[in-house]
C-alpha cells in the first residue's frame, strides 16, 4: 500500500467532504464504486476521514492558533484540507512521525494549490511543530 497515494486521496476526499457536505463513509463508498485502485491504504483514509470530521473544531482551532492574523474563512478550502489532515496526523497519530506529516502536507500544497500555498502551509504547520516540541 502506497501511504503517500492514500494521504494524497484522504485530502481529496477532505476537500470534497468540505464542498458537498457529505459524509465520509459515503465519499468512501463512491469513490471505491467509481475507483479500483488497489495501492490505496482504505483503513488509513477511512481513519484519518472520520478522525478529521470529529476533530474538526479542535483542529480548526488549532489552525487558528498557529496561523497569525488568518481567519480560518480566508483560508482556501484546498489549504484547509492539507492543515486538517497535517494537524490531525501530528496530533493524533503516533506511528507517523511529524516530519513525514508535515513535509507531505507541504507536497500536496504545491502540487494542489495556488502557487506560492506551500510557504503558507509550511509556516502554519512550523508553527503548530515548535508549539508542541516547547
């Protein structure tokens, strides 16, 4: 199983969670219905999912927190959905190491949002990782 291809559809998924305001077992399902891609880690997605959509309070908080003078609104729902799933990893997830989260989530923003996201991502993401290592 490929985890870097099965983060990449967690966000994906995320995102169209936050478009559609379906929930995450039905995205899930559709997907799968729609998709036989056989290198996706489904318990990872499915956990990260439904992890993410309990948290989400907490974690948009948290993302509050750690990116000075940014409203959560203002925040691309692309951008949104890469710190969700990066928050929530370093947060929740103890077998996946902080700088794997965070690097990977610094990957999706170039590959998925505007051009210079990813400096954004980084900084929000530096910022949550010195908080927790004080």
């Amino acid at each position: 199983m490929n985890r870097r291809k099965s983060r990449e559809l967690a966000m994906k998924l995320l995102f169209e969670i936050s478009i559609n305001k379906n929930n995450y077992e039905e995205v899930i399902e559709n997907y799968k219905e729609e998709n036989k891609d056989e290198d996706i880690d489904f318990e990872y997605v499915e956990r990260i999912l439904k992890g993410v959509i309990e948290k989400e309070n907490s974690l948009d908080e948290k993302i509050k927190e750690n990116s000075k003078n940014w409203k959560i609104e203002r925040i691309s729902k692309t951008n949104l959905s890469i710190l969700r799933l990066a928050f929530y990893e370093i947060l929740y997830e103890a077998d996946i190491p902080v700088k794997v989260s965070a690097n990977e989530a610094v990957e999706l923003a170039k590959s998925y949002s505007e051009e210079k996201s990813w400096s954004f991502v980084n900084g929000v993401l530096g910022s949550l990782i010195k908080s927790i290592e004080e």
